[in-house]
C-alpha cells in the first residue's frame, strides 16, 4: 500500500502546485473537495500498513512456535534413542554423551531459529515503523502547510 500513500501525496503535492496564485499574497487557492478527497485516501491506506505490521508480528510468532516445536521433537527423539541405548555400560555412555550432545544441538539450534526470528521481526517492525513515520511527517507537513496557507488567506 506505500505506492498508494506515496502516490497519494503526490497527487497532494500537484493540488499544491497546481492551485492558483493570488497576486501580492504568496497563496493559492485549491480545491478543497480533491484536497479532502485526498486526506481521505490517506486514511484509507494507512489501516493497511497497520495490518502488514500486525501481519509480521503474527509471522514472528508462528516462526517462534515452529522452532519451538522443532526443538521438543529434537529432543524427544534424543530422548528416546537414549533410552534404547540403555542395554550395556559402554553403550550407555556412548548413548548418553551423544544424547547430551543432541540436546545441546537442539538446544543451540532452537536458540538461533528464534534470535533469527526476533531478527526478522524487529528489521519488518523497523522497517514498518519507519514507513509509518515518514507518511505521517509528510501528511503533517501536508496539513500544516494548508493551515499555513488557510491561516495567510485571512
């Protein structure tokens, strides 16, 4: 939704550009209803880039609940192979360092898939933010200037 909000305030922009001067003011006058027609459309798409935010987070937890679950099936299977290596003292020992060393494995690779997660979902909700910011200081930026020009017209 960003190419609609970005081509959105360009269409403000030209409004902007585009209304007539009046001599010795510095202001222009515009169409209020297309300016109105615009800012409406900004409100429309900004709910979307709300709900691709909520769309990362929802994806980070899936992520997390996948990797959680990779590692409890990791360590079950660890677990039961170990005990059917039971039946003799050097297969026990050989069983239990390699079932100490698959939960350690397990236990680092469900480390990593989750930091790789809260990684990728902290970049996404970066990145989200910062579009949300710029809309937002260009439709202040937008506004204030109309109050601007409202505010020199009295």
């Amino acid at each position: 939704m960003q190419m609609t909000i970005d081509k959105t305030l360009d269409k403000m922009d030209d409004l902007l550009n585009e209304g007539v001067a009046m001599p010795l003011t510095g202001r222009r006058l515009i169409d209020v209803e297309k300016m109105q027609d615009l800012i409406d459309d900004l409100r429309m798409n900004l709910p979307q880039e709300i709900k691709d935010a909520k769309a990362v987070v929802s994806e980070r937890n899936e992520i997390l609940e996948q990797a959680e679950a990779q590692a409890e099936d990791i360590i079950q299977k660890a677990e039961a192979r170990a005990r059917q290596m039971i039946s003799e003292t050097e297969i026990f020992k050989a069983a239990k360092r390699a079932s100490n060393d698959m939960l350690t494995t397990a236990s680092q690779q469900s480390r990593e898939t989750e930091r790789l997660a809260v990684e990728f979902s902290e970049n996404a909700l970066k990145k989200a933010e910062d579009a949300l910011l710029v809309v937002f200081n260009q439709v202040k930026t937008k506004r204030l200037s109309i109050r601007g020009n409202v505010t020199k017209e009295k």
